[in-house]
C-alpha cells in the first residue's frame, strides 16, 4: 500500500463572507484511504481570539504547521506587544505551506487551510492551497473532497451582504450537501463566527449513523 493511503485525509470546509462578519464550517470525518479513521475531528480551529481557521489534508502535516503558526504568533506578541493581523498571519502561514510541499519526503505534506479573521481594517477571508497559493476572497470559498458539491450550493444560494445567522444556515446546507454524496466526508458538522465579539463556535451538529434492525 503506499505510505499516502495511511494519511488521514478527506473533508469539506467552507468560508462565507458576511455582513457581520465571517461564517466557518468543516464536517467531522477523517479517513485513511477507504477507513474511517476519527468520527470527531475538529476541523476548525481558534488561531487567536480574533482569527480562525479550518484545515484539510495530512493531520500530521497539519499538526505540525499549527504549531509552527501559533509559536510565531506568540513570538510577534512578545517582540512587538501585539498579534499580527489577519493579512500577517496568512502570509506568513502560507510561506510555510509553501515550503512544506517542497520539503522531499515518501509521504507529501498536502495541506490547505481556510483563514478568517478580524483586525483593525475589518474582516477579511482567506483561502491558502497545497501548493501555498495565497487567495483573498470576497464572498465565499470551500476546499476540501467535497468542496465541488458545495460550492454547488454556495453558487446557488450566497447573497452579497447577507447576515451571520443566514451564513451559518448556508454553511449548513453547502456541508451537508458534499455529506450526501461525498464518501470522505460526514459524521457531522462545526460552525464558527468571527464576529466583533470574537470567534464563537455557534453549531456542533453529531450526524446520527447507527442502522438498527
């Protein structure tokens, strides 16, 4: 078998641009090649109170890259007494996923993360690919395995402006969506808001799966 089939992997995260702010949401399976391999990942993860971010690909790559991210946080705070901002802290993580890639190994380090955040020039969303491609976006993104049938709904149903409460319904729908069709991605659903107040976690939806007979 080869050494990539071991890497958890398979998901579906999105982004939405709000009018208060930024939704994220991720379901909650990990795979291995064809097993399930966790059927409780948290796929959204708090980088500051004011910055968040959802993650796909290799956990072990991704493990490591937070950590990375987080101590150079803390060590901006320290030399400067503050935390960088939302465009600092992309950049800076998206060097990182670029040299990642690049790094010779049997197993590639494939991973790809969706930022939102909050700082003094406002909210902002960003998308970061495998390959450390560093993209602002306006209104919506997804990555992961299900990201086609999501953006599906995403297409369809985003409205320019629309509220927080309408993102979080929309993030449902759009993961939900992939759940149905896509074999790497289900067991549930997480959703964030970052908001003036912060990041929240606002949903942590359990998929029921048990068949009885």
């Amino acid at each position: 078998m080869n050494p990539q089939d071991y890497v958890k992997k398979g998901t579906t995260t999105v982004g939405i641009v709000c009018k208060e702010g930024i939704v994220l949401g991720a379901d909650k399976k990990a795979t291995a090649g064809n097993f399930i391999a966790d059927k409780n990942v948290e796929k959204v993860r708090k980088l500051t109170d004011n910055i968040a971010l959802t993650i796909a690909g290799g956990v072990s790559d991704i493990q490591m890259l937070l950590k990375l991210i987080k101590a150079e946080i803390s060590l901006k705070k320290v030399r400067t007494g503050k935390e960088p901002n939302v465009k600092e802290t992309v950049n800076l993580l998206s060097t990182i996923v670029f040299h990642n890639i690049r790094r010779f190994s049997t197993i590639i380090g494939i991973t790809a993360f969706i930022v939102g955040g909050q700082d003094n020039e406002g909210f902002h969303l960003y998308g970061i690919s495998p390959d450390g491609t560093l993209t602002e976006e306006t209104e919506y993104t997804s990555d992961g395995s299900g990201s086609m049938m999501a953006y599906g709904v995403l297409d369809s149903s985003y409205i320019k402006g629309m509220t927080i409460a309408d993102g979080i319904k929309l993030a449902v729908k759009a993961i939900n969506s992939s759940i149905q069709r896509d074999t790497h991605s289900g067991e549930g659903i997480d959703v964030y808001t970052i908001t003036k107040e912060g990041v929240k976690k606002v949903l942590a939806k359990k998929l029921e799966t048990n068949i009885r007979v």
